[in-house]
C-alpha cells in the first residue's frame, strides 16, 4: 500500500512540472506562453459562459467546490 501511495504521489509532481509543449487543452488554443507566477483560486469567484454552456459551467463549479470546498458562482456572458 505504502509503495502504491509513493507512485501516486510522485506521478502527480512530475505531471504538475510538464513543460508547456506538453500541455493538453480541448479546446487548443492558438498559443501558449508559460511564464512564472500562479494563478490561485479564491471563494466566491465567479464561472462565466455563454448561455449555451451553462451546463458545463455548473459542473465545473460543483467540481471546484467538491475539490477545494470554495463556492463559485456561475452567471451568464454575452456570448
């Protein structure tokens, strides 16, 4: 079990490391730039989409907050 934790653990650092050629997005976006810096996810920020996707944005949210246990709202955009 323990040497089955320590996989898992070390697949997940060297996964978070891939260099930005690596990166999968759907969909792919023109281009990339990796800089330094992160991007921290904070309560009560907010998911906005196009109407037609509204689905998808309530499940990103529920998927947020079942991971960090942050809320984040989900209004409808312009387009």
């Amino acid at each position: 079990m323990r040497s089955w934790l320590s996989i898992v653990i070390l697949g997940g650092i060297f996964s978070a490391a891939a260099p930005a050629q690596d990166l999968s997005f759907v969909p792919l976006p023109a281009s990339i730039q990796q800089k330094d810096g992160r991007f921290t996810l904070k309560d009560g920020m907010g998911i906005s989409a196009a109407a037609a996707l509204q689905s998808e944005a309530n499940w990103l949210s529920t998927r947020l907050t079942a991971g960090s246990g942050m809320k984040f709202s989900v209004k409808a955009s312009g387009g």
